[in-house]
C-alpha cells in the first residue's frame, strides 16, 4: 500500500469535504445489445468522451449507487454490503429498462478500484472510500427509446471521517411546494432523475435557514417519507423503553441499506422497532407533548445525522432539545463499530478486500 510518487494534494487528505476528492482510478465497461458486456478495464480516472446526442444525457436513462469501503480495526480494508447494492442497482437498472450489471462483476470492481486507490486511506483510518456505481444510456440516437449501448463506470473518492460525538444536529424544512416521489414512479430507485428536480426544495430549505428539506407523499402531503437523500428515524420514549419507528417502504421511498442495517442493530441493541406510517402533525405534536424524544436521519454518506429543529408552514418545533439524544448516539456507533469491524459481524455485511 506504499505508493513512491504521491499525487494524493495533502490540502485534501486533512480534509476531503465530501464529494469532490477523486481517486485515481476508475472501472470502465461497455454494453451493447449484439455482445452483452465487455470485460471490465481498471484505468486512470479520466474525463469521459461522449457523443453530444448521447440518450443518458437527455433522457436522463442513468442509474447509480453509494457504498463504501471502511478501514477495520485490523489495518484491513472490508467494503459494506456490497452484495446488496449490486442488487439494488440491477433494480434501478431495469425499472429504466437498462440491462442488469452481474453482481459478480460489480464485486469485482469494488474490489478492484479500492486496491487500486487503498492507500487514500493510509492517513487516517477514520476516512473512507465512497464507491460510486454509475449505468448510463451511452448510444447517440434522439428518437424516445432505450438505448442498445450503456456504460458502466465505477469510481471513488476519499469521505472525511465521522468523529465521536461531534455531530451537529440538522435543521430541517417541510416542503410543501414540491414532491420528490410518486406512487407508479421511480422513488424506489437510485435513478439519476430523481435528484436534480430535489435541487430546487433543497434551495428553498437554505433560503428558510434550513439545512435540509423533508418530504411528504405526494397524495395527501401528510405522510412523512425521507430528508434529502436519506431515511428517517423517530424515536418514542427513552432509555430500555425506547422504540424506534421508519416511515414503511410504500413503493416511493429508497429502500436504505442504512435504514435496513439500523432496523436490525437496533433490535439487536433491544429496542423495539417497527415501519409505519406517521404523519408530520403526528410527528409535532409527539415531539412537543414529549412522546417522540428523538429524531435520526441515516444514509450511506453521512451515516447517522440528529435533526434538531423542524420548519414548517405554521412554525417551527424542536426534537427534544435539539441535539443529539442517546438513542441516536448509541445506534450510529453500533452502526460504525460494525462498519469498522470493532465488533461481531453475524449478518456478514462485510465484504473483505485483499490489497
Ligand atoms: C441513497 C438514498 C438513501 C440512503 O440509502 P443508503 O443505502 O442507506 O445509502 C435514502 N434516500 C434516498 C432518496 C437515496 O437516494
């Protein structure tokens, strides 16, 4: 894991923010209609070439993934379900009428970008590789249909660490303008159309002091989905007779892989859990009578996040006190510990990467 030249800009190992610290490799495969997929090349992460007319482009037929690969507390390198996001994202792939990546071959690629860019990881164990998975339609034809040619690329960058207790609790917007999902359509998948029409209700959170923007079902507007780009957790009573509750998977929700995670540790941890629906005047006057005690949002990127403070159209109201409650603590380090092999493995989420 030595590397003699390092192009690693050190500006961006004490911090890599998140999003834009590029490794230097990527994974590249072509598909067409007549050969099925060509046998994937690991390269140098490079600026694509592609046709102006390209379907990806303007009929948004792109689909993509998030997970990533964690330091343990041997020195070793395990990414985090890997399995399951090769199968979420053959799921993405065909509700786009896309053809399936193997699964086999999206292990593969895994494997092989994080050896390929493992020592990114050698300044501080805490950091890790976000793996990003990306399907688009690449064949150049304009007329509204499926593409017969696709590309499959995976590529990663460096993701800060998330350090102890040092998590500041978000605050959050109700968005009553806009929707980010309907019943029939693609919320239930990590399609790459999803997110760019979020930008906008993301926007308006910010200009309302918000950090971030909740969303509600788009038939009622009363039922509570998700925050941004990840799941939610409320959080009734405290101490041994805490129980956990996650708005159920009604077909426009995106099925996390943290969400599924922290529905099995915290079982494990005790607590009682269950997927329901609630409502957001169930979830205000539960927090102001004191019922709901916290509330945790979760997703691959930013693990387990604390929402501190709700804005919505009649006023804003706080989550308990409006940090970070101990239900929340406790999970997101059961989730981390396991992440970082600190602890037992029983469901076998980690996948072991040989460098
Ligand atoms: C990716 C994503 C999540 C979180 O999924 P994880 O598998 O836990 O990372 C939640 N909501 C949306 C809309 C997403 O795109």
């Amino acid at each position: 894991m030595t590397t003699l030249v390092d192009t690693r800009p050190s500006k961006v190992m004490a911090n890599p923010g998140h999003g834009d610290a590029f490794t230097d490799h990527m994974v590249t495969a072509h598909w067409t209609r007549a050969d099925g997929w060509t046998v994937p090349q690991l390269g140098p992460l490079v600026n694509l070439s592609m046709h102006p007319g390209m379907i990806g482009l303007h009929y948004a037929q792109v689909v993509f993934e998030g997970l990533k690969a964690f330091v343990q507390a041997d020195g070793s390198i395990a990414a985090f379900r890997p399995r399951d996001n090769a199968a979420r994202f053959a799921r993405s792939a065909a509700r786009l009428a896309m053809p399936e990546v193997p699964a086999s071959m999206f292990l593969s690629a895994v494997e092989e970008v994080v050896r390929a860019d493992a020592d990114w990881l050698l300044d501080n164990p805490q950091h890790t590789l976000y793996l990003r998975p990306l399907l688009y339609a690449s064949e150049a034809q304009l007329m509204l249909r499926a593409s017969n040619e696709y590309t499959f690329l995976m590529m990663a960058f460096l993701a800060g660490g998330f350090f102890g207790d040092q998590v500041d609790p978000v605050s959050v917007l109700v968005s009553r303008d806009f929707t980010r999902a309907v019943p029939g359509g693609t919320g239930n998948v990590k399609c790459a159309a999803n997110y760019g029409p979020s930008l906008l209700a993301q926007r308006q959170a910010q200009e309302a002091g918000c950090q971030q923007v909740v969303w509600l079902d788009a038939a009622e507007h009363r039922f509570i989905e998700e925050m941004g780009g990840m799941n939610l957790f409320f959080v009734r009573g405290s101490g041994a007779d805490a129980r956990l509750v996650t708005p159920e998977l009604t077909g426009t929700l995106l099925p996390g892989m943290t969400r599924n995670s922290l529905l099995t540790i915290a079982a494990r941890e005790g607590y009682a859990v269950s997927e329901e629906r609630i409502t957001v005047d169930e979830w205000r006057d539960q927090c102001l009578s004191g019922a709901i005690t916290e509330t945790f949002a979760c997703g691959t990127a930013a693990v387990v996040t604390p929402v501190g403070r709700v804005r919505d159209r009649d006023g804003d109201f706080m989550i308990g006190t409006g940090t970070m409650g101990a239900v929340t603590r406790r999970l997101r380090a059961a989730l981390l510990d396991v992440q970082h092999g600190r602890t037992a493995d029983p469901a076998g989420w980690l996948h072991p990467i040989t460098i």
